[in-house]
C-alpha cells in the first residue's frame, strides 16, 4: 500500500486532510468526520483541526476542484470545511476506525511521516556539515559553497503573469 504524497504544511504542522484519509481508509469523508466526531475527546487541537475558509481557499486554488462525489445531483464541493490530521491525529484515527484496513493504513502512514521526518533530518544534517566545511576552509571554497546551498534550496518557481498580454507593433 502507497501513501500518496499528500502531506501539506499548514499552521506549522505536516497534515494530511480528511477527504486523502478516507480515500486511504475505503470510507467517505462524511463517515470519517463521523467518527471523529463521535470520539472528538481522543482529538485535541495539536492532532486536527478544521481549516478556515480561507486556507480551504488557497488549497482549491493550490489542487483545483474538490470534486468528493460521483453520484448525478450532487455538488462539486464540499459543504463543510475540511480537517487537517497531524501525525498524531492519524495515530488516533486507528482507535476510531477499526478495520483491518484501518490498522494497514495506519501503518503506512506511520511509516511515511517517519520517512518524511528522516528526509528534513537528512537535509538539516546536510546543512550543518557544509556550515562546518566552511568554517575550517578559507574563502576560497566560498564559490563552491553558495553553488551548493543553490543546489540544496527548494527550486523558485515563476508566477504566471496574470491577464491578457498585448503585443506592441
């Protein structure tokens, strides 16, 4: 089983949200929600939250449509505002949802914000010792060294201009 890369950043945490969990688990969001919600005491706040309007804003923008349903008459959106589950929330689901697929799922995920926090430690490592390199190397390394932390920064990515361009003759 592969846990997608669905990991976001918000509020300073690593979450995964409500709707990429159920379609893990086999259930629909409506039912995951349910049962948190039926257990809500085993979720403080630091294990899930809800969005605000506006981050669920920023995410549809980020993902495009949140089309959660197939069945004709329904909407393209969700009604309510979605979850964020930190890994320990994740954690906590498997008390709630108890399936054998539940507890398969809960293992991966477990294993993936392992390997996710393996990756940040590797580069933070990374980091460090190229500080160190630095330090004990005179100036004439200094090319190389900011050639390097370019190459260990996340890539720039340009914003489309916005509106209708036009030509001069």
């Amino acid at each position: 089983m592969e846990v997608p890369d669905t990991f976001l950043v918000l509020r300073g945490h690593r979450v995964l949200l409500d709707a990429d969990l159920a379609a893990l688990y086999g259930v629909e969001t409506k039912v995951l929600n349910r049962a948190v919600k039926r257990n809500i005491e085993r979720f403080p706040a630091d294990f899930m939250f809800q969005l605000t309007a506006e981050e669920a804003r920023r995410l549809r923008c980020q993902i495009g449509t949140l089309n959660e349903d197939d069945r004709p008459g329904r909407g393209e959106h969700r009604k309510y505002l979605p979850h964020g589950f930190t890994e320990q929330g994740v954690a906590m689901l498997s008390s709630v949802l108890r399936s054998p697929r539940a507890v398969q799922v809960n293992i991966e995920i477990m294993r993936a914000f392992v390997r996710l926090r393996q990756m940040l430690q590797a580069n933070a490592d990374l980091g460090r010792g190229l500080a160190d390199l630095e330090k004990r190397h005179d100036a004439q390394f200094k090319v190389v060294f900011d050639a390097i932390r370019q190459l260990m920064a996340p890539p720039a990515k340009p914003k489309p201009p916005i509106g209708f361009g036009r030509k001069e003759p």
